[in-house]
C-alpha cells in the first residue's frame, strides 16, 4: 500500500506548495501541476461544482502519479470523510471547525480503531485494491497516512485553538481568511490584513507549541515568503481559476493594447 507524500514531506521538515483546484475538472491537471512543480492541489468540493466521481478519479490519478491531493469537503462530517477517504484521498482540508468536539468527530471518522471509529468499506482505491495484507494490517497503515487540517473560520473557534492543536489525529491547523474576516467584522476593511495576521500568528504559536503543522494560503509571493520564513510548511499559493484569469489578462491586455 502506497505512502502519503505530502505528509512524508512535511515529517521530513520540507515545504509543502501547492494550489487551489476549485473549476478544472479534467484529472490530467493534475500531471500539468507536478511537472509545473507544484508538490500538491488542494481540491475545494465546499465552494465548486466539483463531484464524487471527479474525486475518485483525480485520487486514483494523484495515487498513481505520486502527487497528493488534498479535499476540501463541503462539510467535515462522518458521512463525507468516509467517502472521500474510501476512495483514495489521504489529505483532508476540514472546514468551519468550531470547537473541539468537532475535532474530535473528524479524528474518529477518519481514523480506524483505536484511534478512531472509521467506518470499514473493504478493499477500495484507498487500500490500492491489495488483498495480500491483513486487514489489521491495512487500517494501521491507513491510520499512519491520513493527514488531516482544520480550518478556524470564525472567532468562537479559537477558543478551543489549545486543545485542537494539542488532539492526536489533527496534523495541522489553518484559518480560512475570508469567512474569519468576515464573522469577526473586518472583512474588506483597512483593519482586515492586520486582524487576521494576529490570527495567523495565533494559530503558528499553537502548532509550534504542541507539534503540529501550520497552513497557509497565500495570495502573493511576498505572503508566500512571509510565511514560509514563519514556519508555515503546508503553503497554497492562488487557484487555478485566479492563475487562469491574470494569465489571459495580462496576454490580453499586451494583445488588445
């Protein structure tokens, strides 16, 4: 059975870079980001037309080609972690995570005893179809690939940052910017960037202190910079729809003058 390489990586102390797939459906983008030299896509499913079936195949294309996806579900419940992981996916990117027995629900999905309570499908995409190993086997070694991020989108949550960041089975921890900025009242305002750079550094801390890994999306190279040097070492830089949009752009605006 196959190795997680975001979360190798990351254990080997190596930033982790990637970017947001939120409207290419075709799994072959996935071939495009490896060779552009991107080491992961972030798949949004909450925010994106995107399917299961889109799903599946791009995690049994990112399997083969040895180039993870990370899916964020459009809720990080039982039912959606179970699918997604079923068929193949080993980075969950969790959304709206407002305190710590939400945490502690999506440690037990995605986690087969004893750690968790993992609902059992049997040979799948996720177990690369081997029928050679013991079950036993196969779920431990499942339980050791599984790499799972929270996202702290509004203010209440960050009154359970300690223990969610101190909980086995939550690998890193994140804020999702835009919802964060816009429950604490500073969306769009002058205060914006700075309020949720105190977030940011508030979530760091908390991975520093109890050995978790900080994730960041970034917008910029200087953000991108500024993060990394931080500490940060799970970094998605735009999406394909923003990498899209400024490409054609700026080649329209050279050709149309």
């Amino acid at each position: 059975m196959q190795n997680n390489p975001m979360r190798a990586g990351l254990e080997r102390g190596e930033p982790q870079i990637g970017t947001w797939l939120t409207m290419v459906r075709n799994p072959a983008i996935l071939s495009l980001m490896k060779a552009a030299g991107l080491d992961f896509a972030r798949v949004d499913m909450e925010h994106t037309a995107l399917t299961m079936e889109t799903i599946g195949d791009m995690a049994v294309l990112a399997r083969a080609l040895d180039f993870p996806i990370a899916v964020r579900p459009p809720k990080a419940n039982r039912e959606w972690i179970t699918r997604l992981l079923d068929v193949g996916v080993m980075n969950l990117h969790c959304p709206q995570v407002e305190n710590a027995d939400h945490a502690r629900e999506i440690v037990a999905a995605s986690r087969y005893a004893p750690m968790g309570l993992r609902g059992n499908g049997g040979l799948s995409a996720s177990t690369d179809f081997n029928g050679t190993l013991p079950a036993g086997e196969r779920r431990a070694h499942a339980n050791r690939q599984v790499f799972v991020t929270v996202m702290f989108e509004t203010g209440k949550a960050f009154d359970d940052l300690e223990e969610i960041a101190a909980m086995p089975g939550i690998d890193a921890l994140t804020i999702g910017p835009a919802d964060l900025a816009q429950d604490l009242g500073v969306f769009g305002s002058p205060d914006q960037a700075r309020v949720l750079d105190e977030k940011r550094d508030l979530v760091l801390a908390a991975c520093k202190r109890h050995g978790k890994v900080c994730a960041m999306l970034v917008n910029s190279f200087e953000q991108m910079q500024q993060w990394k040097n931080a500490g940060a070492l799970l970094l998605a830089y735009s999406s394909d729809a923003d990498i899209l949009f400024s490409g054609y752009a700026a080649a329209m605006k050279r050709i149309k003058g």
